[in-house]
C-alpha cells in the first residue's frame, strides 16, 4: 500500500500579511523556521519509514524538506512540477491590492476558480497538468511512503487529483502553514487525514498562494 504526506510550507512574512507569492522565493519568517523543524520532528516520530521525500525547489518549502530528509537520511527530490500557481500579475501584491487593481479578475478566481486565469499567470487546469505528473512519479515508483512538500494551491489541486474531485471543489480543502494531509493507496485513494497542524494559530493564507 502507497502513503502519501503531503505537507505544506511553513510561515513567510508574505503569508502572515496576505500578500501573494506565487513562484517568488520567498523565506520563511522566525515562526515559520520554528514551525517546520517542530513538524519534521513530529513526522520523523511516526511509526513509518519514509522511502522517499518530494518537494517544491522553492525556498519556503525546501527549509521543511531538508529537516524530514536528514531524519531519515535521505536525499530530497525536487519537481518543477511542485512550485506554486504562477499568480502572473498578482505576484507581490496584498490581497487589498489585488481587489482594487483587478476586481473583476478577482471576482471570478473566488467564486469559479476552475475557468478562472491570473493575468500573465497560470489557471488550476494549467496547474492539474503540472501535478499529475508528480502523482504519476509516485504511482509508478516502488516505493512505498513518501512525503511530498509543496505549497497551498498546489497541495489543494494534489488533493483534489487523489480524491477524483473537480476543481470547483477547489476552496473545500484547507491547507494551513506547515499542515499535515495523509492519503492511502490500495485499489484507489483515500484520505486518512486532511490539514492537521501542531500550530492552532495559523494563518488561513493558501487560497492565494
């Protein structure tokens, strides 16, 4: 049976003022740091053994990949595939800043994110490509327990992929800062756990990036 951990990021700056990163490399903040090594200690004391660890090569995700890796002495894997939603024009702007520049771009990617697309960025369609082949990777690998790290739209499309949901189920799923989903393949996915977190404090930031 495959197990699939799929983790987010921890805390930037960005996140805790709700401006949109996207694909810029943003740092983890001082919590952010805290929060991970806290997450990838608690991961590495699970009764399991990871056979292969996953991640996004952007920087908020690879601080987390790099604490799970060396507790179980294993080289990271790094997917393109992974990085988050291209948010093309809204990259670097807050969330307020978003409303006011483009309201109606807005509008839409809040309430039909399946047919929505960023100015200069990417769509959730465009998005589902990218994963499908990293859930691919892992369907056809022998291996058995993986933990995957990426971001917040990223890992609610992974999910949404894994359950056979549309993408207008996007907004379902949750993905706090340093969250923890389990899933389970047999015959086919299954969720065990979805947006578990060791920090009740934090910020629900992964519907824009």
């Amino acid at each position: 049976m495959k197990k699939v951990y799929l983790l987010r990021h921890g805390e930037t700056d960005w996140n805790k003022n709700f401006k949109i990163q996207g694909q810029l490399d943003i740092e983890l903040n001082e919590k952010g740091v805290k929060d991970s090594i806290k997450t990838a200690e608690f991961i590495s004391n699970f009764n399991t053994k990871i056979d292969m660890v996953i991640s996004s090569p952007l920087q908020r995700s690879k601080f987390l990949t790099k604490e799970i890796s060396k507790r179980f002495k294993l080289e990271p894997v790094y997917f393109d595939e992974l990085k988050e939603l291209d948010f093309g024009v809204w990259e670097g702007l807050s969330f307020d800043e978003v409303r006011q520049k483009y309201p109606d771009d807005l509008k839409k990617w809040i309430y039909e994110p399946q047919s929505a697309k960023i100015p200069e960025g990417e769509s959730l369609s465009d998005l589902q490509n990218r994963v499908k082949k990293v859930i691919g990777f892992i369907k056809k690998e022998n291996k058995e327990n993986f933990v995957v790290v990426g971001h917040g739209v990223v890992n609610r499309i992974i999910i949404l992929n894994l359950l056979g949901l549309p993408l207008g189920k996007y907004r379902v799923f949750e993905q706090d800062s340093c969250s923890i989903s389990i899933f389970e393949f047999e015959w086919e996915w299954r969720s065990v756990l979805i947006n578990f977190t060791l920090d009740f404090t934090a910020y629900h930031t992964s519907f824009i990036g």
